[in-house]
C-alpha cells in the first residue's frame, strides 16, 4: 500500500521553545496542549509535572507547578482547559483527584476536589465537563468553584466495575461551541457524541480497521497493552472539532507490549461527517494533533524527542 501524502509537506512551521534549550528537548513527554482566546498557549509536561505558558508570539511567559503535593503542585497532571468565559486555565490532576486553578497571569488560585476520578474535561460557554466514572455515568457537568457535580449523563453501568473503569471510561473529550460533546475512548473502537445542554445521545459511530486492545497488569505494577492475536493494538489518540459540525478523530498504534499510551509508532486519522455520521478514514497523514484554532494547529512529535509544532494554518485547510 503507498504511504499517504504528508499533510504539512510544504507547509512552514515552527517548534514552541525556550532561549538556551534545544527546541526539540523544551519538553520531557507532551500529555496536553491547550489554547486560549486572546493566544495564549499552555502545554503540559507529565513528566516534568508542569505547564508551560506561552504568548501568541510564542514566547514563554511562565511555567506553571512542579512536582509535589502542595498548593500549585502536581502529583499526576493528565489534561488542561481553558475556561473560555473567564481565561482561567484548569489543570486536572489523577493522582490528587482534583483540578488547579491558574489565573490569566500563571498564577496559581486554587484547588478544586472532585469526589471520583477523571481523564479529561473541557468547557463551553463558561460551563465545565469533566470525563469520569462516577455512580454509574461517564460524563459530568461539575462546578469550577468547588467541585461539585451539578449533574450527570452518558449512563454506563459497567464503568462501576473497578477492573472496567478504565477501560470504560479513560479516553478524550472533545468540546465543540455548538454545544456538542464528542467522547473517543482510550480502549474502544467508537465515538459517542452527547448534547451538552439536554445530556441526551446524539450518536455513536464506530471507527473502521480499529485493533481493539487487551489490557493485563504486569508484574511489578502497570499495565501491558496488546492484542489476542499478537498484533500491534491501537489507543485513541485526540478528538477536535472541525467547522460545519465534523470531527477529527486520531488514533495511535501502539509499540508492541507497549506499557505506555504515548509510544506511537503511527497516528492515524478519520473524520466522523456531521451529514451521515459516519466515520472515515483521512486520505492524508497527519501528525497528532493536540489542539487548533481559527488560523493555528499545535501537533505533537514524539521521536526522537518531545516536541509541540505550530502551524499557520486552520486545520481544515489541511484536510482533504
């Protein structure tokens, strides 16, 4: 089969550094990427256990957090957002189960306890939406002041079970303004989309060719990601929106035995069409894609070393 056509070849772009750092080693492993609405950028590094601010000109203007369990520390940082009614930025953290709360400057607020464990979260209008499994739900409209669920939608019973829970509900939310709520699991071969306003189904496609993956504990702690036939598994990857009510959804193959989400040996990419909703496979190779605007697309590149990319581009004029 003939490789697909790059879909940055003769595009100009450049990487997010800091003066007296190689580019291509600002970061130790990209976990998120996050934009806010007057050009600001954050990235979070997990394993630095920080998050990089950056201007629209793509300066660092502050690193946020560090490693520790105190106020504006990180334990085990996994996703951010920002809120785009008020331009505060939320870091979710697994390990201490909650989400830090940073000003427009960097500066740290506060803590915010959530009473379940999450994997994702992003907003719309003002409104936060966290990914988590919580007596018997998936999704949940929580408060950013304190935490607290305000309600609950995307039933799943099974997610209750303690050796499902990951499997069920680990994965990516992708928030759209209309007002529509795309759900990729970490583990599964579909999409659910949700209305963000009523908490009903508004679908669920599945994603063709998808290596569906076994998940065993290995000793010593952690788990091995593989497949009941040996073959190399796949692990979703991103979901964004895309004008007209598309969505672009990303995922990766996996190394071999791999223990680590983040070792892709290849990113491929669908888009789930708003006319039929269905799901196909993009004629073009892009790379992960970790968040994009109305005139600019951050990807992510993972060897030889961790790197976040800017593009001058709108994402769909990138697409086929």
């Amino acid at each position: 089969m003939s490789p697909l056509p790059d879909a940055l070849t003769g595009r100009a772009h450049a990487r997010l550094s800091v003066p007296g750092s190689p580019a291509e080693r600002t970061f130790g492993l990209v976990g998120d990427v996050a934009m806010a609405g007057d050009g600001r950028t954050f990235v979070l590094d997990v394993i630095n256990r920080e998050v990089s601010m950056f201007s629209a000109a793509g300066e660092r203007t502050a690193l946020l957090g560090r490693a520790g369990p105190g106020p504006g520390e990180f334990l085990g940082p996994v996703a951010l957002a920002v809120d785009d009614a008020e331009g505060g930025l939320y870091v979710l953290d697994e390990r201490k189960q909650g989400l830090d709360e940073f000003n427009e400057r960097g500066e740290w607020r506060r803590t915010v306890p959530l009473d379940f464990h999450a994997s994702d979260l992003c907003f719309i209008s003002g409104r936060l939406y966290v990914l988590g499994a919580r007596q018997g739900f998936l999704l949940h409209e929580v408060s950013p002041k304190d935490g607290a669920v305000l309600r609950s939608f995307a039933p799943d019973a099974d997610s209750e079970e303690i050796l499902l829970r990951r499997y069920r509900a680990g994965g990516y939310l992708g928030c759209a303004s209309s007002g529509e709520i795309a759900f990729l699991p970490s583990l599964r071969p579909e999409v659910t989309r949700f209305s963000a306003e009523h908490g009903t189904l508004l679908g669920t496609a599945a994603i063709p060719g998808y290596r569906a993956v076994r998940v065993r504990p290995v000793e010593g702690g952690g788990m091995q990601f593989g497949t009941p036939d040996g073959e190399v598994p796949d692990y979703g990857s991103s979901i964004l929106p895309l004008p007209g009510g598309d969505w672009l959804l990303q995922v990766g193959r996996l190394e071999p035995s791999a223990s680590n989400p983040h070792e892709f040996i290849s990113v491929r990419s669908y888009r789930l069409s708003a006319r039929d909703r269905q799901i196909r496979p993009l004629a073009v190779q892009l790379p992960r894609v970790m968040a994009a605007g109305e005139n600019v697309v951050y990807t992510v590149e993972t060897s030889p070393y961790p790197a976040v990319r800017t593009i001058p581009n709108s994402l769909s004029e990138m697409l086929p």
